[in-house]
C-alpha cells in the first residue's frame, strides 16, 4: 500500500517548498520510508524536524546522519541517552543541568507571538568514526516547568539558537 508525507522545506536561497512525496511504506516506524525513494535524491534537505514517533527510531537517526542530514527529532523523557560518563533517561539528564545553563530562546513567532522557553543543551556521545555534533536539546516552559526533548544532530558544531530555530519549525 502507498501512501503520502507532506514535506517542506527552505531552499539555500531560502524559498519555501512543500509537496507531497509517495513512500512505499508511510509507517514513521520504517526507515525505508524515510532512508529511500524519492525524499533522498529530489529534496534537498538541510535539517529535519519530527515528532517522538520519528525521534525515538534509531533507524531513521542513522539514515539522517549518513546522509550528513542535520535533525531535531522530539524523543520520550525516557528516551535513553549515552553521554561520556554513562547511559541516562533524557528526564535523568535534565534534572541535573545547573540553573545557570538555561538560556532565554524564542522558538519563533506564534499566534501570539514570539514563543520564548527556556533551553539547555547537553553534549552526548558521538560514535568514535564519525565526526558531527550530536546533543540533547531540553526546553523548559518558563511557566508550567513541563519539559521536551530533542535529539540533535548536525554535520559540523551548530549554536543552540540554531537547533532551537528547527525545533520551532516542526
């Protein structure tokens, strides 16, 4: 059965495009969906931004990161991460940022507005043959304190105003 995911995406030249690309497999869960066809030789894409549905498959974070493809994927709070000293829940890891490491972003404009939380950023470990930076980005609701967390990966070092930037866009 073939079904349809409504891309879209900014050209270099910062043109936005949307269409609809036909998968063989539509599942979030199959990485051919996403690893294969037509969404990897006719888009262009710089980053990608999901939900926890596509944040929590490894398959599709592996197929992004060979294609050099940047991501800010949502994951679970108990999504497992791999920092330098151990393995945490990413709820584990947030609770252990300092005060101080909390940054005031906007995640861009909303209908009311600009859409400002709270943002932190953890380093996690990368695999020892690849080169990019890979991280954990966490905002905050300044007024609820509820949480989210993004897995992020990009080719080459990217300021935390970036990824916030994609997080805001997906």
């Amino acid at each position: 059965m073939s079904g349809g995911r409504w891309n879209s995406y900014r050209t270099a030249a910062g043109a936005r495009v949307s269409r609809t690309v036909w998968c063989s497999r539509p599942s979030p869960n199959s990485p051919r969906a996403w690893s294969s066809g037509p969404w990897t030789r006719d888009t262009p894409a710089r980053w990608v931004a999901g939900d926890e549905v596509y944040g929590d498959n490894p398959h599709l974070r592996a197929a992004l990161e060979d294609r050099r493809t940047g991501y800010v994927l949502a994951v679970s709070s108990t999504h497992p991460v791999v920092t330098r000293a151990w393995k945490f829940q990413a709820k584990a890891l947030a609770a252990r940022i300092p005060k101080r490491a909390w940054q005031r972003l906007s995640a861009g404009a909303g209908a009311k507005g600009e859409r400002y939380y709270d943002w932190a950023q953890i380093d996690i470990h990368n695999p020892i043959d690849r080169v990019g930076q890979w991280c954990l980005l966490v905002r905050r609701n300044r007024r609820t304190g509820e949480l989210a967390f993004y897995r992020c990966f990009s080719s080459c070092p990217m300021p935390m105003s970036e990824l916030v930037r994609v997080a805001g866009r997906r």
